[in-house]
C-alpha cells in the first residue's frame, strides 16, 4: 500500500484519491478522483462565522502537514460482521489565514470505500466559543448526474437530475454518473453539530453545496461532523461499505454493553390497547423481538409540553400491553423525541409507565 501526498493528496493505494490545497484566490479547495478519472472537480470548503468572519477563503499556503497510517480492525457490540477493518491513510494540513489570527486545519482519510474529511479549528484569538452560520462544502461533479432525492427522513425517493432537484435533500445522498460510478455524499460523527443537508449550489453548474439545519454554536477547539464521499461501481457496494461509517465515528464510550439485544420490531401504528396486544401476538406468531410505540402515545411529538411520563393517548393502556408483552418473551420499545429525551428503552420487566422513565 502506497501512500501518495502532495499537496495535501491522498490514497489508500486503491482507486480513490484526495487532494486538498490553497487556490490562486486563496480559497480552500479538494477535488477526488476515481480510477484516474475526476468524479468531484475543485470544490469549496470551509465555513462562514455569524459574524461575517470567512474561514473558506483568505488562505495562505498550507502552515504544517503530518501523516498517518492505521491498519486494524475491530468488534462491534452487534452488527453485520463480527469484525470490522479499519484502514486507510490520513493527513491533517493546517493552513494559515492571511488576515487576523488562527489556523484552519484539514483532517483527510483515504479508505478503498471512500475518502471523508472535516474541519479542525484550535483556536481564534482570544475567543472560546463561535457560532457557525453556514457551512460552505461544495460537491461539484463533472456532469448532471441522476439524484436520488428525498426531502425527509421518512419521505419518497425520487430519481431527478441535479438540475431539477428539490431546494435541499437529506443525506447519505446517492447520484448515479452516467456511465460511471455511483456516489453517496455523507456525514458521520455528527455530535453536538447541526445535521447537514445538500441543496444546489447557486450560479454552479452540477454542484451540491451543505445546508445546516441551522446555526451552530460550538466551544474551541473544534472537530466537525465528517464529510464522507463514497464510491462504487454498483449500488450494492455502497451497502456492503456501509462500515466506512462506523469507522469513522468515535468509539464507543459504554462500558456495560450486556443491555443492548439486537431484535426485529413491528410498530404499533393504532396507539390502542387492541392494537398494542394485536402487535405482541403477531411478534410471537413470527419470531420478532419487539413492539414499538411511535410518536404519539404521550402527546403531540412537537408540543413542548407533551409529558414523557404519562400516558396521555385515550383508548390505550399501556401497563396492560407491556404486561402482556412481558408474559409473552417480547420487548416493548417507546420512541421519544429531543424534546424530551434522545432514547430510551423501556425494559420488559418494567410495567408502570411512571417508573420508566424514573
């Protein structure tokens, strides 16, 4: 495996690779190549700050390079493969601004599945905290490749050329280069950042850009979320390197992993009792491990005073089921939104609803 690094360029030694370096104008660009073939031309990348700071342009040559090279594999707690390869070669090039103080550094890696990279910012003067009002990647491709759009996380799939596409998509977004490789546009370690959208990208041609969900403010220093770009020759690649993701977040910080029980579900959709012991039954009948109660059962999912605590849904009795349930080997799932917790699972052993969530 050969590493290649110029200008910030990098490769696994396989078909992909990345380069990222200062244009003429100062401004921050990449661009990956596939098989000796450009599939994204030199594209945008950085941020603006609220404040109208630019930190995707002003840039002078790049200030420091180093480079790793990691070779290893890990367990998952659960999941497709009792083991999961994590190789690739990185680079992290810090530029510097040629106005006012700090760094901007670019973390890259370059896998056989994909290359990703994202942003790290030490420190900005004297300030400690900064607010993100946009962000500034550009994915231009080299031509108006078909898009698999979808406009929410639940919606319908629609195959639309990049011209015609709606305002803004969620990701992983996946576009098909006639006669070429299929590409899924990503992002992983998303923490304590907003979620990221694709949207057009004004007066380009064949080009997406990244749509926060919203503004972001952040402590220093600063890890982005990462921006992933997969490549395959088939569709069905990109689901079998769908480990590419896993490897990329953080590791996982949970020391007890005993309570974690992988299991098919069918979601109750009637939020009634009938409907709760119908969906436990069916579960029994064809070896499913869980029923889940969708958004609802304790009020509207989008009033603030909706109480995960309660039960608020006439017509269900939700002891009742879990009790039922519990008699018969299943796991009772409840969904709860941000608004009042980010998860929960609710142990079969526990059949007062107060009591969940105490």
């Amino acid at each position: 495996m050969l590493l290649g690094l110029l200008r910030g360029e990098l490769s696994c030694g396989g078909d992909l690779r990345l380069d990222v370096s200062v244009n003429d104008a100062g401004a921050l660009v990449y661009h990956v190549d596939w098989k000796g073939k450009p599939v994204i031309v030199p594209s945008g990348v950085g941020f603006m700050l609220a404040d109208g700071e630019d930190w995707s342009a002003g840039f002078d040559a790049e200030v420091e390079r180093s480079i790793t090279q990691t070779i290893g594999s890990w367990k998952p707690v659960w999941g497709e493969r009792e083991r999961i390869l994590d190789t690739y070669h990185g680079a992290t090039v810090r530029f510097g601004k040629r106005v006012g103080a700090g760094e901007l550094a670019v973390e890259m890696r370059a896998y056989n599945e994909g290359v990703a990279f994202r942003y790290v910012l030490d420190s900005v003067g004297s300030r400690t905290r900064l607010k993100i009002e946009r962000e500034q990647t550009e994915f231009r491709m080299v031509a108006d490749h078909d898009v698999w759009a979808v406009t929410s996380a639940q919606g319908k799939y629609s195959k639309v050329k990049m011209s015609a596409m709606p305002s803004t998509v969620e990701r992983p977004c996946v576009l098909e280069a006639g006669g070429g490789p299929l590409i899924a546009i990503a992002e992983a370690a998303l923490v304590d950042y907003s979620r990221m959208r694709l949207g057009p990208l004004a007066d380009a041609q064949h080009a997406l850009v990244s749509k926060l969900h919203g503004p972001v403010e952040v402590e220093l220093p600063l890890k982005t979320p990462w921006r992933v770009i997969m490549i395959a020759d088939q569709a069905g690649e990109l689901l079998e390197n769908n480990h590419l993701l896993l490897n990329l977040n953080e590791p996982s910080k949970l020391e007890k992993t005993d309570w974690i029980k992988p299991g098919k579900v069918i979601r109750d959709v009637s939020l009634s009792t009938e409907g709760g012991m119908a969906c436990v039954d069916f579960a029994v009948d064809y070896g499913l491990q869980y029923v889940e109660f969708d958004a609802g059962w304790y009020g509207d999912e989008r009033d603030e005073d909706s109480d995960a605590t309660t039960v608020s849904k006439r017509g269900l009795d939700l002891p009742k089921v879990i009790a039922h349930a519990k008699e018969r080997g299943i796991g009772v799932l409840l969904y709860v939104n941000r608004r009042q917790y980010i998860c929960i699972r609710v142990d079969i052993e526990v059949t007062d609803p107060i009591k969940m969530f105490q």
